[in-house]
C-alpha cells in the first residue's frame, strides 16, 4: 500500500517516494521496480468488466491509461504541493497543453503573464488560437492591469511562481482571488520554485504545472510533466493526455520518482549556492544587470521575501552582459566548465541564453519591451563548491572586459 505521507515534512515524503507500495507482493523490493510494459493481463472476460466497473486501486490495463511507476510519482507530487490529485504528461508542455484542454473551450481566452517560458505563448498562439482559444499579455506585477486585461470569455489565468528568464515573483493569492472574482482559474507553472518554496494551490491557485525535466527529474536525463489540482480538475486533464497520447512513460516516471527522493537536498542547496552568487555578481560593476529575487535591487524582493519559505529563492540567477551576443559568446567560450545547455535545473551549472532560445517565440519588440535582451544570460545554478562556480564565472567576466 502507498505509504500515507500527509502532514510530513517535504524530505520525508520524497525521501520515501515509491518505497514499500507492494506489501502484498512477494518479493518486497525497497525500492519500486520499473513497470516496463504497455499492457497488463487479465483472467478473462468477467475480470476485465470488473476493472472497467470497479476501477480498483492497483489495478491497470494499458499504460497509455495508467502505469504503477506513473501513478506512483503523481502520488509523491501532488503531496508535496498539498494538492488533492495530480497526473503525468510525457514533458513540460504536454502538462501545459493538458491544463489549457482541459480548462479551456472554443471562445475562451486566457491570460498569460508578459514573463513566461515562450514555449507556452507560442502553444496558446500557433495552435491553440486555431480552435478558437484567444490569448493576451499582461505584466502579472501590476495587478491593476490584470484587471483591466480580463475580458468576458476570460477562462484561465496563466503565470510562473518565478518566471523565465527575469525572476520576477508574482502575489498569487491576490491573482487568484482576481480569477475567482471573474470566474477563471488560475494555473501556476511552480517549475522554478518548485513545493520547497512555494505551495501555489495553498495561496488559492486552481492548478499547478511543473515540467518534471527540471528540478523534479534534477538531472538533465528525463523529460516529463505534471499538473495537480483539485480531483475533478485532473481527472479532466488526465482524460486529455491518456487520449491524446501525450502519457509519460514508466521509465521516465521511475526517473522523475529518483530524483524526487533527493529533490530537497538538492535544491536547498542550488538555492544557497544561487544566493552566494548572486550576492556576488551584484558587487560587479562589469555586469549590466543581477536579477536574483533575493536581492534587495530585484523589483518583486519584498513579494519574494513575503511568499518563500525557508529563505529560499530559487536556484536561477540571470544575468546582463554590457555587450550583446558577441559579449555572451566571449563569456561562454570563456567558461567551458558552465555547458551552454538551453535547459536547467541539474546538479551540474549550466548556462543559457534566453533571448535565442526559450523565448525566441516572441517578437524582437516583445523581447525588448520585456527587458529579454541579447546581453542576457541565464545561469542555473547546481550543487558545485560555489567558490569553483565564482572563479570560473569570474575568468568569463574577465574576458568580456
Ligand atoms: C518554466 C517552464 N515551464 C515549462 C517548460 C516546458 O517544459 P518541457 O521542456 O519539459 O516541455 C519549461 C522549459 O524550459 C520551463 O522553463
């Protein structure tokens, strides 16, 4: 039986993700063995009415709809983000794409934070606008025009807990109660933050997000996806991924389960690391601009200070370079150690550049209007000796210089 967590600590329920959930099985592995099949048998005719009827725990059919390792880690998630349910997708944005299905119909439209992961914007504009899902912009820092930019048909409210690329942090329970008030939802992606900063659903968001290739999965070896919400919300959603096909797989969701167990360690100490860092390259008067929620000079601290637990504040730390690409190209080739990877959240540093890669689906103007410039470079910052990370980071200054 599934090991019953609620009301433990964060590191006690990812430390024991998927342990022990087959008592009644021998042999009893400590650890979850890996579901690898895409169908489960059945005695007969009479059994598998009984799973169509029944639906008992423990029991599949084909993998598409359910799979042990799958339904194991939705478990360990929607724990740790207190919500009621959560189901899997095969990525990010297959989370995404399922939340906005699942919410959204033709006629609707959504309103999206100006700063978010490009990668919803063009989902919402190259596709979803072709089954009549409309979509607009709007700075989620101002809530005076969160506002004035919600129109009749609004469905859905789409942020970040602290977007992508500028770390801005968003008051969520004051954008929640502007959905209920209009009759949306609000959908947070807590991918950045993740529940060891942030719980959005316990501050009145609907829905959560996460792409599980980040922090959850922690090692740059697994794509993957999540939503929690209430049970009628993810039961809604799960019906779009398991009949679109868009369901993660057993081993990816055993993957995704791993690297929960060490999620809290791992990250409180990316946080720390981030925060070192960020202190640091504050000082420098070779940089442009430090966006890091911890420091006093980022516009959302006193929001950030407010929402976070733990003096935690994500382990992302975005930089601007004086110069242009020319001046990041100097810095990466400078720093061979930092792998330019357009992704984030390993144990091991990485750097990216925003403005070609997770937001090359916005416009030039877009771009520079939401301060996504050429110069800028986003650093997710991992579990290395931050004394190694501030030297090579320091030789890649220099060269710019
Ligand atoms: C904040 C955020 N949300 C969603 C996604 C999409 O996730 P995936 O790449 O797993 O589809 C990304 C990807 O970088 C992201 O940064």
């Amino acid at each position: 039986m599934p090991q019953n967590n609620h009301n433990k600590h964060a590191s006690t329920i990812s430390a024991r993700t998927g342990e022990r959930r087959h008592d009644h099985e021998w042999p009893r592995p400590e650890s979850m063995p890996i579901y690898q099949t895409s169908v489960f048998t059945f005695d007969d005719v009479d059994d598998v009415l009984e799973y169509y009827t029944d639906r008992p725990p423990g029991r599949y059919l084909y993998s598409r709809n359910g799979n042990p390792n799958v339904v194991s880690m939705q478990e360990i998630v929607a724990q740790l983000e207190h919500a009621e349910n959560a189901c899997a997708s095969a990525s990010g944005m297959g989370a995404i794409s399922a939340a906005i299905m699942a919410a959204c119909s033709a006629g609707d439209h959504v309103l999206l934070s100006r700063e978010i992961y490009g990668g919803t914007l063009v989902l919402l504009r190259t596709l979803l606008h072709r089954f009549s899902i409309t979509v607009s912009l709007a700075d989620f820092t101002n809530l005076s025009e969160v506002v004035s930019s919600l129109t009749p048909s609004t469905r859905l409210i789409i942020g970040e807990s602290i977007t992508n690329p500028l770390l801005s942090v968003m008051d969520i329970k004051a954008l929640a109660d502007i959905a209920h008030d209009a009759g949306a939802l609000l959908l947070i992606d807590n991918t950045f933050a993740t529940p060891i900063v942030i719980r959005p659903i316990e501050l009145g968001a609907d829905i959560v997000v996460h792409s599980a290739t980040k922090y959850l999965g922690g090692h740059s070896d697994v794509s993957g996806g999540v939503i929690c919400g209430s049970s009628s919300f993810i039961e809604q959603a799960n019906h779009v991924i398991t009949t679109i096909g868009s369901n993660l797989a057993p081993f990816d969701a055993w993957l995704i389960a791993r690297g929960i167990k060490t999620l809290p360690l791992r990250f409180k100490q990316q946080c720390l690391n981030a925060q070192t860092l960020a202190i640091w390259l504050a000082k420098d008067d070779r940089l442009q601009n430090v966006y890091y929620p911890a420091l006093a000079t980022h516009s959302t601290h006193h929001l950030a200070q407010r929402q976070f637990a733990e003096e935690l504040y994500g382990a992302i730390v975005t930089i601007g370079l004086k110069g242009n690409r020319d001046a990041v190209n100097t810095f990466m080739r400078a720093v061979p150690s930092l792998p330019f990877a357009p992704s984030l959240a390993g144990v091991t540093t990485s750097l990216s550049h925003p403005s070609t890669t997770s937001h090359r689906g916005f416009t030039e103007q877009e771009r520079k209007a939401f301060g996504i410039t050429d110069g800028l470079i986003r650093i997710s910052v991992g579990i290395e000796n931050v004394k190694d990370l501030i030297e090579e980071i320091d030789a890649g200054l220099i060269a710019t210089t």
